[in-house]
C-alpha cells in the first residue's frame, strides 16, 4: 500500500512590499542571495524559468561543503500573487512534491502562506525547520 501523502504549511510575514518579496521567488539574481536552509550556505546557481510549464534547477552548497540541488517545474503562475512548482532533489528518488506559495500585501509589507505538499517517502531534508530556516535567510536579505 503506497504511503500518505502529508504537507506542511508555513505562514510568514515579510517587511517588504509585495513586488519585492515577488522578485525574490523568481528572479535568479535574487534568489542566489538567500536559497537554502544553512545560513552560512552560497548559492552556486540558479536558473528559473517563471512561466507555466517552465523548470527551475537551484543549487547550493551548505557550509559543511555539501552540494544540493533542487529542480522542478511551474505548473501555474498568478503574477505577484501565487507561485505553485513541484519539487524533486536530485539526489534523492521520492515522487515529485508540490509546493504552492501565496503573497498578500498588507499595511506593514507582505503575508506568504507557504504549503509543501504530496510529501511521500523518506527525505533526507527536514522541510519544516528547513523551510523556516530559509525564510529567515530571506528575512535578512530582505532587510538589506
């Protein structure tokens, strides 16, 4: 019997404006400064390819000298508002996982409700803390 697929949800709040923390999903440029969950870890490339159907291939090197890298493809695309790719490790064999990310501008910058979903099979990755470790990297970034 194949294994159920669990999720987990990340909500987030972001001192910058919507347009910016847009940028920093889907500008390569940008995403180079903060991807990944080690806060010491570089960015060695990044190619995204933001349209539906499109594919992206990040990579990243943690400070213990471990390469990373995750690939995947857009599978729909609301400008400013909604990210949603699934997710693979080259490293690792598990089916494809979606990630779907939403942006809401508010009064003081922007609210992302983050869901990692279809997450079957063992990973090597602990994507709750890894993710909230991620985000804090973009926090800073952000900051400037």
């Amino acid at each position: 019997m194949a294994e159920p697929a669990s999720s987990i949800t990340v909500h987030h709040h972001f001192d910058a404006v919507q347009k910016v923390v847009w940028d920093a999903w889907t500008d390569p440029a940008v995403v180079r400064r903060w991807w990944g969950s080690d806060p010491d870890g570089v960015v060695t490339s990044a190619a995204l390819d933001v349209r539906p159907g499109g594919r992206f291939a990040i990579s990243f090197q943690d400070s213990s000298g471990d390469l990373h890298t995750c690939t995947g493809e857009y599978l729909r695309i609301e400008a400013m508002t909604e990210l949603d790719f699934t997710w693979s490790w080259l490293s690792e064999t598990n089916a494809p996982s979606r990630v779907s990310v939403f942006f809401t501008a508010d009064d003081t910058g922007t609210r992302m409700r983050f869901v990692h979903g279809e997450l079957r099979g063992g990973s090597d990755h602990d994507y709750e803390q890894g993710w909230q470790r991620t985000f804090a990297k973009l926090d800073r970034v952000l900051a400037g």
